[in-house]
C-alpha cells in the first residue's frame, strides 16, 4: 500500500510503501475512497499547539509518533474483514469514527472513547487516510453512508462531528435566539449548515476575512460581522438583541475567545472548538456576576456521530463547497489551508 507520511515535523509529507495489512480479529480492512484535509492537519503537521505567551504543546509529548500518516476525515470502501468483524461485508462504503479509545475503560464502556486518556484516534495517533488503505480495528467505527457522495461524506468525521457536537451544547437557546459563530471557513460552514439542519433560529458569522463573510452570507447566515472591526463586539451585541446566548468560537485565538466573552448576555456561553492557539486573562468575579460559561468542545462521541448521520439523512447534506484532489497533491493540499485559500473543504480522492 501507499501513503503520504509525515517524516519530519513541518517538511513535505513523504510518499512510503508498505505492504498492504491483512485484517486480524475483528479488523477491518477499507480502500480510502475520500479523505478530508483538516485544518487541525496542519497542526499535526508542525508537530505543535500553540499555548500562548510563547509556549507549546508538543504532539510528541501526547504520544504522536513519526512517520505518521494523517487524515482523520475518511471515506473507505470495505475489501477485507478480519475473522471476528461482525455486521459488516466487502463492498460496504463507510464513514470512519476517528476518535478511538482503548475501548477497555470505564470513559470508553460509557461511550466516551473520544476522552479516553489513551487515545487511538485515526490519523493522529494511528495510521490515517492519506494512503489508498486504512485499517480500522474494530467495526464499530464504521458507518454505512448509503447514497451520500463520499466526497460529502468524509468531512462529518471530524469537520460535522465537532461542530454538531458543539451545536448540542448551545442547548435550549438553539431554537429560540441566534447563535454567534466565529470563524467562516470549513468549520464555520458546515457549523452553519448544521445549525440550519438542527432548526436553529439564527446565525451571526463573525470573520476577518469578507471573502469567507462572503461565503457565510451565501449559506444563509442571518449577517455576518468583521472580526477585525473595533467595535466587533458591539456589532454583535446589537444583532443579537443585548448580547449572545451562545457563541461557538471555531478559531480559538486570544482575540476571538475575548470577543466571544465581550459578546455574551449574561448567562451566555462561550464553547471554544478552534486551536489557533493563544491565551486570555478573565477577572474571576465576572464568572459569577456575568453567570457565564466558558466551555470546550472536542469532536464527539460514537453515540453523536450516528445521531450526526442520522441528521444528514433526514435534512440532507451539509452545503458546503468540496473540492476533490488526488492524493498525490497532499502537499499541495495542505499548503492550500494553510494559506487560508480554502473556502469549504479539500478531499483527497485516493482510490482513483
Ligand atoms: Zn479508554
Ligand atoms: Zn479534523
């Protein structure tokens, strides 16, 4: 088999050949027909986060070892099933779960292997899709997508699953008042089609770049507002009637997270899901007389991702503008997010 690995933190990712796995126990073995390119990919990628005030988070010291092949976004179809995988046949195309657990601890046997603390996940700390086979070790990480295009399919495994995950925590107000969303790109879309698909009532696109507002407005965002404008805050609070219920940051900067606190109502919440990276400082009285909540999202769990499909089935497809690349471009690819070029998603195409 072929993949595209990372070698060395930052450089080219590097064509590798390997022989193709046989699948044991109860493994699966799947052709990638799409692989999403993610924006958390890039980094992976530079082998960091970013913590603020000049410190990091080192991806070697969470367990992410090289050569590693990426992409967590994919689309198999079915070509060997291990003695032991029950329910599942050759030929069957598949949304693969990526946050994979041990599946032994108490987190795990509760359904919550994406907060396992010794994590698996596909394309992180496991051999991902930016290859032309993948193999997943149990069948419960799979997800019949039926008829949904493949293309259109990838992106809910980490893309549909994070921002429907965090779309669950707005709660009540969902439907009531309109939800703040920060940051337009491939999150902020498929937040907005999501939104849309859950019956939400309204949202407010906030982005630096009009480009994106651009696109924001054309999926049906209520208005958009720049990010970048002085009294960004204000705008939000004027459109949101006195001041947000939820605002669901998907850059997760120093400066969007201070927006999204200066934006609130009191009461509000703030659920961060970006990993731009940065730090904020927050008086500890405003907690209490603000009653607010700064809450984190993190992809979802196995429960989330079939009731996400489930979704997709009854409303449709998220509108959100696919791009298909062949694999060999997977350095392209990433170059092209990481320029912030990207409107919508980038799929590699490994099968053709
Ligand atoms: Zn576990
Ligand atoms: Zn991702």
């Amino acid at each position: 088999m072929k993949s595209y690995d990372v070698c060395e933190c930052g450089a080219p990712l590097r064509l590798m050949e390997r022989p193709t796995p046989k699948p044991a126990g109860t493994e699966v073995l799947l052709k990638v027909v799409a692989a999403g390119v993610c924006h958390s990919d890039l980094h992976i990628w530079d082998g960091y986060y970013d913590l603020g005030g000049g410190k990091r988070l080192k991806l070697s010291d969470r367990g992410v070892k090289l050569p590693l092949t990426m992409g967590h976004e994919n689309v198999g179809e079915i070509v060997a099933v291990g003695p032991d995988a029950a329910g599942v046949k050759v030929g069957q195309r598949m949304l693969v779960h990526p946050w994979l657990g041990c599946g032994e601890c108490a987190l795990c046997r509760r359904g919550d292997e994406h907060f396992c603390r010794t994590p698996f996940s596909i394309g992180v700390f496991r051999a991902g899709g930016y290859a032309d086979h993948l193999l997943v070790p149990h069948p419960r990480y799979l997800f019949d997508i039926g008829n949904i295009p493949a293309h259109q399919a990838a992106p809910l495994a980490c893309s549909g699953i994070t921002t429907y995950g965090a779309l669950k925590k707005v709660g009540l107000s969902l439907r009531e008042e309109p939800v703040v969303i920060i940051g337009a790109g491939g999150l902020g879309l498929m937040c907005l089609s999501l939104h849309k698909a859950m019956g939400g009532k309204g949202a407010i696109v906030v982005d630096i770049d009009p480009v994106k507002r651009e696109a924001a407005k054309k999926a049906g965002a209520q208005s958009t507002i720049d990010a970048a404008a002085p009294d960004a805050a204000k705008q939000i609070i004027a459109a949101t009637n006195g001041g947000a219920w939820a605002v669901i940051d998907l850059v997760g900067a120093s400066l969007t997270v201070q927006l999204g606190l200066d934006s609130l109502v009191k009461g509000g919440k703030i659920i961060i899901v970006g990993l731009f990276g940065g730090d904020i400082t927050v008086p500890t009285p405003s907690f209490p007389l603000r009653a607010m909540t700064i809450q984190g999202s993190y992809v979802g769990s196995l429960t989330e991702m079939a009731e996400l499909l489930d979704l997709v089935r009854r409303k449709g497809v998220p509108d959100l503008p696919v791009a298909t690349r062949p694999l060999a471009a997977v350095n392209d690819a990433l170059n092209e997010l990481k320029a912030g070029k990207v409107i919508g998603r980038l799929v590699l195409t490994p099968a053709e």
